[in-house]
C-alpha cells in the first residue's frame, strides 16, 4: 500500500517528512489525509532530494517549503498536480512548457501563492482567467505563452487586491488586446512587456494605470515596421507621471524625444538598453534629466539587426 502511494505520490516526502504518524498502523492514504492539512512542510535534505528527482528545484525559507521550480514539467500528471496544490505553504511556482488550462484549474485557489511564472505554458485566455482564484497572487510572468493566449484573460485578476506586477516576453499573439488587459489591472505597479505584437495603441491604454511606478518596454518582436518603441512612443510614456523607473530596449531613439521624459516628476531610474542614439546624446540627456540616474548600452549585434529592420539604416553624419 506505502509503495503504490509513494508511486503515484512523488510528493510525499514533502509533506509526510517530521510528522509523526498518530498510530503505526494508521492507513497511509488517511495519515496522508490528516497530514495535509498541516500549513507548512518542513524542507529537510531528504525532502528536498524527493523533490529533485521529480525535477522540481526547491525554494525554502526557514526550513519552510515556499517554492517549487519545474523546468521540465511535461510528465507532470494530474495525480501531480494535485499534490502541489495540497502544498499551502507554496508562496512561488514556476513551470517550464507544459503547463496548461487543465493543469492551472487543479492548482487553482493555492491560499499562500504570491508568484506564478510559466515559459512555454499553453495556456488560453480562458483558463488564464483562473489565475484569479490565487487570493494571494501579487506577481505573474509569462515568457513565450503559446498562440491560444492573447492576454485577454488577464481582465479576470483585476478583482485581486494585492496583483502588482505583471511581465510577458516573446510572443506575437500578445497584442493590443492583451495590452488593453492589463490597462485594468489598478493597482499594478511593475510592468515589463518586449517581443510582442503590440502597438503603440495598446501603449496608449496603459494611460489608465495611475499607480504603475516601474515600466520595462522593449521592442515588437516582428522584425518588420511599425515598431512597438520609437519616437511616437516616447511621447506618450512621457505622460505616464507615476512612473519612477523605465527601460527602453531596442529601439532608435532621439534626443529630442527622450528628453520629453523631464515631465515625469517622480523619475529616478531610465535605462537605455541596445538603443541606438549617438553617445554624445545620452551627455545632453543627463543635463536634461538632472534628477535620473541614466544608463545606457549601444546596440548588440543582433539587437542592431532588429534596429535595421525596424527603422531603416542608420542615418549618415552631418
């Protein structure tokens, strides 16, 4: 009986691990019933070793199971699932790609979870909108979601009192719809979104988002025009006044345009990351922005050919 559970049940150890069972005879599908009602698993080596070989990387905090990491969660079953679920300590889950709308309703409602990442999940809009059964969910990241997300379920969390940042990268069918999404989410705070089919219409939605402080923008992921960041785009971040961080990726910017950034009042932060302006221009712009730590990095390689494609070649000197 112990061996089929233990099968079934990679993650026992997590949970059964330091609780003594109340009588050595005690079935154990009911020790486990009893025992999962506990709040915390103590993450001890052989916890954690249980973990490992199931794939999981494990994130403890005093001797407290907060966190699992699955990069590789294709053999993951819905017996698996599960058992997650059952871990209320878990205040962070990651998953490689894999991850799917069947998967996210089991885990759905996990009282303690504050971060959820996914790369390569195969989420819909619909079966993200359970992403709003997380009470306590204050940070969600999606790197490459697949074709059938376009960002549109994310209106759900906007009913999350304490959701306050939100970051997607690399995919085209994130776009103005998706952007429009986030728009409603009012209390967010941090936003980073690159490499995805947007525009610069989806931008002007994020007008809406009063409380936004720090704001990561990079450039469309279609190596072809228009461009997601530019000058245009610039002018209209210039009116986002909360804001008191912001990064540019990949894009050909000017001075004139940057420099509209001295109407943020509360700007401390501006990172300038593969963008193409002269670099006797970024000297001009820290006299402009007096008050903004300014970093800037020239162009990569393959962030130049983006650049090229986007906007033309550079143009010649005087």
């Amino acid at each position: 009986m112990e061996r089929d559970l233990r099968a079934r049940w990679p993650f026992l150890p997590l949970i059964q691990h330091n609780w003594v069972l109340p009588c050595p005879s005690l079935p154990l599908a009911l020790a486990l019933a009893l025992l999962i009602t506990q709040r915390a698993a103590a993450a001890d080596p052989a916890s954690v070793e249980a973990a490992k070989i199931h794939g999981a990387e494990i994130i403890e905090t005093k001797n407290v199971l907060t966190g699992l990491n699955f990069k590789e969660p294709k053999n993951l079953t819905p017996e698996d699932y599960h058992q997650i679920r059952r871990l209320e300590s878990l205040k962070s889950l990651s998953f490689g790609a894999g991850l799917d709308d069947a998967a996210l309703k089991i885990l759905a409602g996990m009282p303690s979870l504050e971060s959820f990442t996914t790369n390569g999940a195969t989420l819909s809009d619909e079966g993200a909108a359970a992403l709003a059964l997380f009470p306590s969910l204050r940070n969600l990241t999606f790197f490459h979601p697949g074709k059938a997300f376009q960002g549109t379920g994310l209106s759900a969390l906007a009913a999350l009192p304490n959701f306050e940042s939100f970051s997607v990268g690399g995919s085209t069918t994130f776009s103005d719809p998706g952007m429009t999404a986030v728009a409603g989410l009012p209390h967010l705070k941090a936003l980073r979104v690159w490499h995805t089919g947007g525009t610069i219409e989806g931008v002007k939605t994020w007008r809406a988002l009063k409380e936004l402080k720090s704001l990561l923008l990079g450039q469309s992921l279609p190596m072809k025009p228009p461009a997601l960041l530019d000058d245009n785009t610039v002018a209209v971040l210039a009116e986002f006044s909360s804001l008191e961080s912001l990064t540019l990726q990949e894009a050909r910017l000017s001075l004139a345009a940057l420099a509209r950034l001295k109407q943020l009042p509360n700007l401390k932060r501006l990172t300038l990351d593969n963008i193409d302006i002269p670099e006797s221009d970024i000297a001009l712009l820290k006299q402009e922005l007096p008050n903004a730590v300014i970093q800037w990095t020239a162009p990569s390689e393959g962030a130049q050919r983006r650049i090229v494609a986007l906007f033309g070649p550079a143009p010649s000197g005087p």
